[in-house]
C-alpha cells in the first residue's frame, strides 16, 4: 500500500504547477525516488497530461565525470535535448545517498559540462519547474535525526498552506520591494547592497519544495562589506567550514574557509558572475525551525537569511550570469539586525513592522 503523504505531496507538485490535459511533464529523478515519480506518474495521467519519465541511477553521474571523453563533455545528448525543448511542466526530484560522490571530481570538468548544458536547462527558465528531495537515511543523518523524525519534517514543511503564507508575508514583500538601501548586521557580518526598481518575490515560476522564501537579485556592483557563516556550507559535493566572503563595488575580494580553500577559490574563478552576489533572502517556512545542513531546507527554515553567488533570478530582474548558484545559510537568531534605508525591519530572525 502506497504512503498517504506521498501520494498527498504527489497532489500537491501537481497542483502548484497547475498540470492540465496535455501538458508534457518532464520528471527527472534516481531510483531511490522511485516511488513518488510512480505517484507522480499516476497523478499526471489522472489529468489526461502526458509524464516523460527519466530515470538515471545515482553512479551515473559520477561514471560520467570520472570517464567522459572531451566529446561528452562539451556535446549535449540529444535525446535530452528533444525532452526539454517539448516539455512545457518540469519536475525534478533529487535523492542523493553519498554526498561525497564527486567531490574529488576535477571542478574544471563540472564546469565544461556545466558551459554545454546551460544552453539548453536556460530554456527551462520560464517553464514552470519544481525541484524537490526524496526523504532517505542520509538526508536523516545530515539533519541528525532517525528517518521517522525525518520524513515527519519533511512533510510537514511541504504541506503548508502557501496560500495562507502568502496572505501573511505579501504586506512584508511589497515593503521590502518599496525600499533600496538594505544593511545586514550581526556580531560579525556588515553587508551592504541597493535594491533599485527590482523587487522581492514570494514566488517564482522555479518552485522549491518544501517552499517558503522571500527573495531579490540585488544590484550587482552596490554589494558590499563582508559576511561570516557559522554554519557549514557545501557545493558539489565539497565542505566550507566557518566561510567568510568579503565585497567591494559587487565583486568578492576575498574569500577564507576553514576547508577546502582550493575548491572555493577555484570555483570563484568558473566564470566573471561567480564573485557576484546572485541572490539574497529570507527563510519563512513555519515548519522550519532547525538547521539540517540541507540548503533545500534551510534556506526556509525561520530567522535565517541566504545569499547566493552566481546565477542570477530573471524574474526579480537579476542580470548577473554564472554557471554556478551557491547558496549559502546564515542564522540572524540572536544579534542579527536588517535595516531597509536606515529603517529596523528585521531582528533577531523576525520582521518587527
């Protein structure tokens, strides 16, 4: 007999992207995610749409990095091509279980394959998209709880009532969206940056499950200052112990972690846009109240703020391009402070207007 709540959190993707008859729903998944890409698949053709199914086994991708000729890396596969071009919904559902299975993969090689892909994953940007996690022993283990204790989270932070978030938080959006001049501060973090006529969103046709984020793409050249992080941040794979970033006119100018400063200053170097603040924002998912070392989830959970490097949003008027987007988690809970032009609206994790 299936889950009940993965049959309900089946429902739910497919209600947020709104699948009617024939739309063409590309789902990408593992096998360890087997069973809520079989949900789905019952789901999509209960709506007379069409799935488009593909599965791909977690050594993959590591087969592919390690053993890809110069020919795999810089042609993109066809088949894939022909997928995304006539996909018009798209869900992808991660389910990693060995976070380190290609963190000593050559970056310059992630990157090549990266350069060739973003051509073709650039046309989904406007495709209505969900990406979410399948709930296992190693997402349980990296959050330091039992799988039971672990899936409970997971889908009480998935089955939130959006629209009631909405109607809470769309009086913050639309005052932080009228400001320009923001200030982050805390014991060791002063940072800088102007809004201009972008805005800041609750939503976006990029839908993260579980939700709950309010984000901006700030002004690329006014960030500055620097930011130190308590918690670990990871990327393909690698670590970043105690990482401190420090800006000037938009640009990072200098970078210090704990572990791994090979790794960070060689992804720093990918492109012009990976020393350029992508996005920054806030976490409001009411069911997230702990960190679990999994930016899926803690770039929501309550009193925290993420910065991204990289890639920039299109839809909240982002221009900074890269081939990378790391996200990274800092805990205000505590003696953190936001000013939105010289005016206190968030402290010590919580809007105070």
């Amino acid at each position: 007999m299936a889950d009940p709540r993965i049959e309900k959190f089946a429902k739910t993707i497919c209600k947020s992207l709104d699948i009617v008859e024939d739309d063409i729903v590309l789902i990408t998944g593992t096998e360890v995610s087997a069973n809520l890409i079989l949900e789905l698949q019952k789901e999509i053709l209960k709506r007379s749409a069409y799935p488009l199914i593909r599965i791909s086994l977690e050594q993959m991708r590591y087969n592919f990095y390690k053993y890809a000729h110069e020919k795999h890396l810089t042609q993109f596969p066809p088949g894939l091509a022909k997928e995304i071009e006539i996909a018009t919904k798209v869900i992808s559902i991660e389910s990693a279980t060995n976070p380190n299975q290609i963190n000593k993969i050559d970056q310059n090689r992630i990157n090549q394959w990266k350069q060739t892909a973003g051509p073709y994953y650039r046309k989904l940007d406007f495709v209505p998209t969900v990406v979410s996690i399948f709930p296992n022993l190693r997402y349980a283990d990296q959050a330091g709880m039992n799988l039971e204790e672990y899936e409970k989270l997971f889908y009480d932070a998935v089955s939130i009532d959006l629209e009631k978030l909405y109607e809470d938080y769309h009086p913050i959006e639309e005052m932080l969206s009228n400001g320009n001049h923001f200030e982050i501060k805390t014991s060791n973090t002063n940072l800088v940056f102007d809004l201009g006529d972008r805005n800041f969103t609750l939503h976006s046709l990029l839908i993260n499950f579980p939700d709950g984020e309010i984000f901006c793409s700030p002004i690329e050249s006014s960030v500055n200052g620097y930011i130190r992080f308590e918690q670990p941040q990871s990327y393909s794979g690698k670590i970043f112990q105690n990482l401190a970033i420090e800006f000037r006119n938009g640009e990072v100018t200098q970078v210090c972690s704990e572990t791994n400063m090979d790794a960070l200053q060689k992804l720093l170097k990918t492109d012009s846009g990976a020393k350029r603040l992508g996005e920054f924002g806030f976490g409001i998912n009411p069911a997230l109240k702990n960190l679990t070392n999994d930016i899926l989830f803690d770039e929501k959970v309550t009193g925290t703020i993420h910065i991204a490097l990289g890639d920039a949003y299109v839809e909240v008027g982002g221009t900074n391009r890269s081939l990378i987007h790391f996200d990274m988690v800092k805990d205000m809970r505590g003696d953190g402070v936001i000013l939105v032009d010289g005016r206190v609206v968030y402290r010590d994790g919580k809007f105070v207007i």
